[in-house]
C-alpha cells in the first residue's frame, strides 16, 4: 500500500513549484492503485501495455493514464482509446501511428518527444545531435490527434549531482530551443517531463513541469 505521508509531503512540495505527479504505478497491484487514487491521485504512469490494459478496465475512468515507457509501435492500438500522455515518442513512426490510432476515436493523445541525453545506451530518445532534423520532419505532417505538448528525457542513473544537474540542463536548453525554432504558436507546447524518485528534487530546480515518482510513494518493488 502507498505511504499516504510521503504522498502528501511530495505533493505539497510540488504544488508549492507547479510541478505535476505522475505517479509509476507499474507492477503495483489495483488495490494499491485505488489507494492512492481515495487520497485524491489522478495521474498514474505505467510502463508496460498488457499491464497498463487490464488495470485501466479495473479503475477509474476519471484516471490520466500515462505511459512512460518504450512504446512499440504495434502496441499503439491497445491503448489508443483511453491514454491520456504518452511520455516517450522516439521515431516520426511512433508519431504517426499515434495520430492514426487516436483518429479512429475521435480523440486526441498528448505526446512528448524524448530525447536522449543520459550516457546509458539502454535508455530511449532522439539525441540531441538529431532531434531538429527529427522535429523538423514531425512538423511536416499536419497531425490533429497526436498533440505534441513538450518532451522527455532521463539523466544517467548516478549519484554524481553534478552530472545529473548538467543533463536536466540540457533537457530545459533543449526545450527552449524547440519552443523557439519549432513551436513559438503552439500554447501546448510547454511540458518538461523529467525527475523521478531519486532526482525530482534536482529536476524541479532545473525547470521541470512533470516528475514520474514511484518507490518514494509505493515503496520498491
């Protein structure tokens, strides 16, 4: 079951800088996530589709599911019809198949690039060398369900501060530049998604609007 002090004490923190929880719910059982959700939590984050599917029949319909994780392109489908954020569009193709698949219900899908700025080659995203041609060939196409409200991006998982600190800067420069270059006239375009359990502290300072936390509230898996 979560740990409602560590909760409330995080949301409190991020209320306090207009920061968004998303709370990683993945492998957490249903009852832990109805938990959460009778403390007044909304937005749950999940990484895997076959997990993500069978809970959102089980829970709440007034709950924003985000899916943080790698995302196949033909898994699209299976949760076209009720996501509300996905966290990691990393190809135009990804991009595409969004918009085709939220089409088919007359729904529109807010989706953030990821970029890849971590030294882990395990992690996902558009490296910083490539996202302009990327972006540029993204506004090329004229998507009206896939909605491009900002990005993502992951720091290396390290105790160093120093490095951390210096890759969520490169996430925010990142964002501005697009902002400028790519989307001036877009309003939507304003979320940073970036901060997790053991470096949302350093993500807040460096500009973040969005933290995807979860062993700090459900404890680890």
């Amino acid at each position: 079951m979560p740990n409602s002090e560590n909760y409330f004490s995080i949301q409190s923190e991020l209320r306090d800088n207009d920061v968004e929880l998303i709370t990683v719910s993945k492998t957490k059982s249903v009852a832990s996530i109805q938990s959460l959700y009778n403390l007044g939590q909304r937005s749950f984050g999940e990484n895997y589709v076959q997990e993500l599917t069978q809970k959102q029949k089980e829970l709440p319909v007034d709950i924003q599911w985000h899916y943080i994780g790698h995302l196949q392109t033909n898994k699209v489908k299976y949760i076209a019809q009720f996501v509300h954020t996905i966290h990691a569009i990393d190809s135009l193709k990804l991009l595409i198949e969004v918009d085709k698949q939220a089409k088919k219900f007359n729904r529109k899908i807010n989706c953030l690039i990821q970029v890849h700025v971590a030294d882990e080659e395990t992690k996902f995203g558009i490296s910083i060398n490539e996202i302009d041609k990327v972006v540029a060939e993204i506004c090329q196409h004229n998507f009206k369900f896939a909605c491009i409200t900002g990005i993502m991006g992951m720091a290396t998982n390290t105790d160093d501060t120093q490095k951390i600190t210096g890759e969520f800067e490169l996430i925010k420069k990142c964002f501005k530049h697009l902002k400028e270059k790519f989307f001036q006239e877009n309003r939507s375009f304003r979320q940073i998604s970036m901060g997790m359990s053991s470096d949302y502290k350093l993500a807040i300072k460096n500009g973040s609007t969005m933290v995807r936390i979860g062993s700090l509230i459900f404890g680890e898996r």
